[in-house]
C-alpha cells in the first residue's frame, strides 16, 4: 500500500478509470472505492487526513473539483 498525505481539501484524477480505486483511512477502514461503481468515475476529492491506497493510480490536481 502507498501512504496518502493530504494537508487540505485536494482534487484527484483517476489514471486508469477500467481500474478499481480503494482507498483506507488511518485506521485502515475503506473510505473510498470506486470497486462498486459503474461507471467507474475519473475525478475525485479528498479532505484533509492520511490515507493508504490500496488499489488504483491517482494523481493529485492543482485544485479540488467543484460539484453542485
């Protein structure tokens, strides 16, 4: 697993959507994963925290993404 340091509110791209993304929290419970979703999505967020990712490639983004 990859450690996920995030200091504020931060945007993620998905790299390869066909892929599932999981995600655990510090105490390793699954906070996020696309393992379920169809279709799987390709941009995300995260709040502050630190975070495993146990599956998947993201890449972090200059900005977090706005939803209405």
């Amino acid at each position: 697993m990859r450690e996920l340091f995030v200091p504020r509110k931060t945007g993620f791209r998905v790299l390869d959507p066909t892929k599932a993304v999981i995600i655990r929290d510090q105490r390793g419970i699954v906070f996020y994963s696309t393992a379920d979703m169809v279709p799987r999505v390709t941009w995300f967020n995260l709040p502050a925290g630190r975070y495993q990712v146990e599956q998947g490639g993201i890449v972090s983004t200059q900005y977090p993404r706005k939803y209405k």
